[in-house]
C-alpha cells in the first residue's frame, strides 16, 4: 500500500473535496469545522474536473496539490473509482492520499477500493467521528481556536455563501445578512419538533441526540398532532420529527396536516418496521428522509439525518429562489419581446398570452384565457395544431397571412409561426408554445421586388421576341444568303437569347402564379404529341456541340387533361435543364410512357454529373440552382420550381434521381378517364 505523504503541521492541510451533492458538501464542512482542523478546502462537483485541476496543480507548481482529496463514487462525467484508477496510474499522483465517500458496503466493491490504496472508506452523510478519526491517524493536526486559519475555495457552482469558512470580504450590510441568514450554517442550535405519542421514545431521542450532538440541537416535544400543528402555528422551527402512528392521526393524514402548514420546513418521518411503505410513500409527497425506530439508531444515525434534511431544504429553497429569479426574467424578456406568445392546452385552449397578443387583438387577457385558439388566429390550421399538441409534431407555417387577430381585421399583415410541444412536469397534460413574427414589411419589400422583376423581364422580354424573328429570318436566308461562319455565329447568338427568353418567361409565370394564382385552361390533350413537338423545336440548343435531343414515345396512348402552354413550359424548362448539364457529346433522352396504371410518365434522362443529395433537396425551390461539381451554369433559379407549380396543378409529382450513370427527371400526371370533360 502506499505510504500517506506527511503534512507539515505547520501549514493548514490542504483539501480536494469531489462532491457533486451540495448538502454532502455542507455537511462535511460543519463537521470538519467542529473539529477544528486548520485547513484550505476547494470543491468540484465532478470527476472530470478533479483531474484537470490535479493536472493544473502539477503544470503550475507540484506544492499546491492537496494533501487529502475526499472522493465521492458516484460522480458525473467521470465516477470516482475512474478518477482513483487515473490518480494511482500517474507517476505524479499516485502518492496521493484519498479517502473516498460511500454509501455502499459492498465485499467487491471495498476490496477493489483497498487494492487501489485509499486511506479509508466513509459512509455517507460524512460522521464527526470518522473524519476525526481519519486527521488524527494521518496527519500532525493543527487544531485552531473556532474557524479561524480555515478557508474554502469553492468550484462549479456551489452555493459560496453556504460554504466559504473564512471570507475576507467585508461584512454584507444588514439588509443582506437578513436575506441570507436563513442559507447559512449559523452558531445557534437547530430547533427540532417532535411529535411522538411514545414518551420513553421521545425522552430517549431528546437524550441521544443532546449527548452525540451537543449544542446543535433543541428538541421540543409534543404528544399529538394537535399539539404540534397549535405549536407550529406560534413559532418556526428547523426541522420537524413526526411520527406516522399518533392517536388523534394516523400515516398520511398526519403527514399532510404537518405539510401543508409547514411547507418550508424538513419534515422527517419516523416508522415501525411494518409501517415502512407508508414512510416511503411520505418521502415521495415530499418528506426530506425517514427512519424506521430503533433506540441504536436515535443518536449517530438520526442526528445525521436531520442535518442532512436541514441542510437539503435550504439548498432546495437556494434552487426555487434562482429558479424563480430566472422565471421572472424570462418573463419580463418575453413581455417586451416583439413576438405574440400563446401557450394553449390540449384542447387547443388559450392558457397563456404576452402583452402583443392582447395589444393586437385588442381583447383583455383575461378574455383571451379560456378561449379556443382558433377564435383568435382564425387562420392557424387546426389539425396541425392538433398533431402540435397530442402527437408532439412541431408547426410551422412561414408567412402566413392573417386576415383577423382578435378583433382587429388586416389586409396585408403576414406571419411566420412556429410551434413546439411542452409538458409542464411529468404527469400535466401535454401543451405548446407558439410564437407569431411579424413579417409583413419583409413581405411587403418582396413582393415590390417580385413586381420589379417582373417589370423588367416584360421589358426585356418583348424586344428580345422582336429580335430573335429576325435572327431567324436572317438565318433562314429570307434576306439573301449569308457565309457560314456568320451564320454559325448567329446561330450562338440565337441560342443564347432563346435561353435569355426561357428565362424572363419564367419569372413572369412565377410572378403571375405567386401574385394572382394562375388557373389552369385543362383540355383533353395526348401529351406524347405535345412533348414531341416541343423536343422538335427545342433542337436550337444542340447547334453547334454534338449532342443528340432525342424523343420516344413508349405507350399507346398518353391521353391527359392539361393545360398546353404550362406543359410546354415544362418540357422546354427540362429540356433546357438536361442539355445545359449534359456531356458534350452524349444524348439527352426525351420519353412518354404509362406505368399500366392511371398515370402518364414523361422521363428526361441526360448523362451528365450527379446532383448531390443536399442539393437535390432544395431542386425545386424557389430560386435555386445546381451546380454540379465544378460546372455552375447561369440561370434565374425558377424553372424547376415553376415546373413543380405547374404539375402540382394538374394533380401530379415531378421528381429526381441521379447517379453517376446520369440524371432522370420524372413526371407522373393522372390519365384522363373516358369520359372526361373538357374544362374550357
């Protein structure tokens, strides 16, 4: 076993305490404090962080590491037998002396403990004796006179004001010792109530607890229930002792008598052997511990809980107050947050609004309360709400227009609306919060862009038609006959201002669609002939490369209701897509089938490089483009998205595959039945 290093009496012995417990902390600084062990004691609250300040200890000077580290087992990020395997494995740490806290007593679990040296094993809550015990066999102690020369460095959020032995700040003002002095660890005796009918029991447990514990409590007994409560409502104690089988009350009809008028104060149940699931039962309605009778057990055992109990509520008080602090900040944050905030229930009901709800609807909060959501934001979708609250789905909807809020109507106010399911604690209903942004002059500044764009594409879009009839003129030879190198060039010319035309054309469609929902003219048409005709003049895009635009017509009959010139926008959209990435010399395929269903399949396969899958997700999107490896071709970003408009309209899907043999683009649109009317 590894020797203990020696301490220099001379200086105060230095402590590691790893401990992610705050009362385990507390406690065991009370009792090293009743010692009166001269000492520097810094916490942490996990095994990670213990090493990293060993090794911060090492990298800085070797004299700063502790003299004693006190190691809890059952440790966040790293458990405490991890953090002795480290310690024990490091040649610089190895000497170390470590006395590790447990709760166990486990054959396997001390032996390992053994073979990886430690001083000694303590039982949790930490005992007056077994720490001066532990001082006395391994170090030269410096007893001091109070708590003076003891100073605590305390790490990772533990309460400091519950901890510091020694702070030399100066003294807090009267306002905030009041506000504090109820955290703290003060020098008076904890005042205890006992209800006990048995008096032998009560004579016995005020005796141990004066002998084992002197000066830190004051017991105050009472025979009944009665008793207590009248007791209770005169004067405040620390901790109350209650036993479960009083003759005016009896389980938990006492334990609930006692809570609900003691609410702050620890209550510690005590329990005959057969009445051990009643006590258990009090613990999960909120009894700090309790303790099954035993005359062995009234002293050590007992006084060890009701420090424990004492100092758990207080730490539980020091974590409502910040909970609470929190809550009201976040409150007033989104109060003045410029957002509506509703929560509803599951039934969709109104639990909870800011003030910008009740500012736009013009309605008292209190009238808002209670309401079906749907009164309000007429507009929301109800069944996604409904999968918002039972089915935990998130809802979205990005500018959403909203007519009415409340009692206030609009004409051009525009929403963007995201919702997410919450449950209050593990046994309330579900519920949700959704939170409303004003989007409406980012609206607004779209949509004067969108008219701008498509004030310009008409502007450009007429004189480029004018100019292309003569490019075609020219080229034909109905103005006279023209060399071949001039003709090859406006042949590239005409080319280039086809495509600039695909391109204006979209953006006014999308405009039109987007602004005005453009309907669609369906007539009984055979879209192989449609497809085959526009394949024959979209050949221009060919010239002067050796690629082949090839059509196939692979069924009977392709007999659909449609729309002609929306169609022929597709194919010339696709068409140009599949060229404008194809190899250079490769053959893009143009084919109309049936899939022996109630579908018509037109399929666009180029071979060209494949579109990568996160780009493949957004294809259809509104403005964006492909761009292939390394190849980004120019174009406005609406093409395929308008194509997608456009066959949504007609009741079908558009999609895309793509691999390294090439890319298919599919259109399955319904089949017209036999007796279809034809919609004029």
């Amino acid at each position: 076993m590894t020797a203990a290093r020696i301490h220099n009496a001379d200086t105060p012995i230095k402590i590691l305490m790893v401990e992610d417990n705050r009362a385990d902390v507390v406690l065991a600084q009370h009792v090293i404090d009743r010692i009166r062990v001269a000492h520097d004691m810094h916490v942490v609250q996990d095994g990670q962080t213990a090493l990293e300040y060993l090794s911060e200890c090492l990298e800085s000077d070797c004299r700063n590491l502790p003299d004693l580290i006190i190691l809890d087992l059952n440790l966040p990020r790293a458990n405490g037998v991890e953090v002795l395997r480290k310690i024990r494995s490091d040649d610089s740490l190895k000497g170390l002396n470590v006395a590790v806290l447990t709760t166990t007593d486990s054959a396997d679990e001390l032996s390992e403990l053994k073979n990886l040296d430690v001083l000694c094993c303590l039982t949790k809550p930490a005992h007056i004796d077994d720490l001066d015990q532990l001082f006395s066999s391994y170090y030269p102690v410096r007893k001091t006179n109070g708590r003076n020369g003891c100073n605590t460095v305390v790490v990772d959020a533990v309460d400091t004001e519950n901890l510091n032995s020694n702070s030399s700040a100066s003294k807090p003002d009267s306002e905030s010792e009041d506000t504090t002095e109820e955290l703290k660890l003060g020098p008076r005796s904890a005042t205890v109530l006992l209800i006990e009918d048995s008096a032998a029991d009560a004579m016995l447990i005020s005796k141990r607890l004066t002998m084992e514990f002197p000066d830190q409590f004051q017991v105050i007994h009472k025979s009944t229930l009665r008793e207590g409560i009248e007791l209770l409502k005169e004067i405040k104690v620390d901790v109350i002792t209650l036993d479960l089988g009083l003759p005016d009350a009896m389980g938990m009809q006492a334990f609930e008598k006692v809570k609900l008028l003691s609410e702050d104060t620890p209550i510690v149940v005590l329990t005959g052997v057969d009445d051990s699931a009643v006590a258990l039962e009090a613990v999960k309605r909120g009894a700090q511990d309790y303790l099954v009778k035993d005359p062995k057990r009234y002293g050590d055992v007992l006084g060890r809980i009701l420090l424990y109990a004492i100092e758990r509520k207080r730490a539980e008080k020091v974590v409502q107050h910040s909970l609470k602090l929190e809550q009201n900040t976040l409150r007033e944050v989104l109060d003045e947050a410029p957002l509506h905030i509703i929560r509803i229930d599951s039934d969709l009901r109104i639990k909870d609004v800011n003030p910008m709800v009740v500012k736009a609807a013009g309605i008292h909060e209190d009238n808002l309360l209670g309401q079906d959501i749907l009164s309000i934001f007429p507009d929301f979708d109800r069944e996604k709400l409904e999968e918002l609250v039972k089915a935990g789905l998130t809802y979205h909807n990005q500018q959403l227009k909203v007519s009415r809020l409340g009692r206030s109507y609009f004409n051009n106010y525009y929403l963007d609306v995201v919702g997410w399911p919450t449950q209050r604690t593990l046994t309330d209903e579900k519920e949700a919060i959704i939170i409303c942004t004003d989007v409406s002059e980012r609206v607004r500044l779209a949509n004067q862009r969108d008219e701008f764009i498509a004030a310009l594409a008409h502007d450009i879009r007429n004189p480029l038609i004018g100019e292309l009839r003569v490019l075609n003129g020219i080229i034909s030879g109905a103005l006279g006959e023209i060399c071949a190198p001039v003709k090859s060039a406006l042949e590239s010319l005409m080319k280039s201002n086809n495509s600039l035309l695909l391109m204006m054309t979209n953006m006014l469609e999308v405009y039109e669609l987007e602004a005005s929902g453009t309907t669609l003219h369906l007539e009984r048409m055979e879209l192989s002939n449609l497809v085959e005709e526009v394949v024959s003049e979209m050949n221009y895009l060919t010239i002067g490369s050796q690629m082949k635009l090839e059509f196939n017509s692979l069924c009977q009959s392709s007999t659909i209701e449609g729309d002609e010139t929306a169609l022929k926008r597709v194919v010339q959209n696709l068409s140009y897509n599949a060229v404008k990435y194809a190899d250079s010399d490769s053959t893009i395929s143009i084919s109309v089938c049936d899939d022996d269903s109630d579908q018509v399949l037109m399929r666009v396969h180029n071979q060209g490089p494949k579109i990568k899958d996160e780009e493949k997700m957004h294809l259809f999107d509104r403005f964006t483009k492909a761009t292939l490896g390394r190849r980004y071709m120019h174009s406005s970003g609406l093409g395929l998205y308008l194509c997608k408009k456009i066959i949504e309209g007609h009741g079908g899907i558009i999609g895309c595959t793509s691999d390294d043999n090439g890319t298919t683009f599919l259109v399955s649109i319904p089949r017209a039945g036999d007796d279809s009317a034809v919609d004029d």
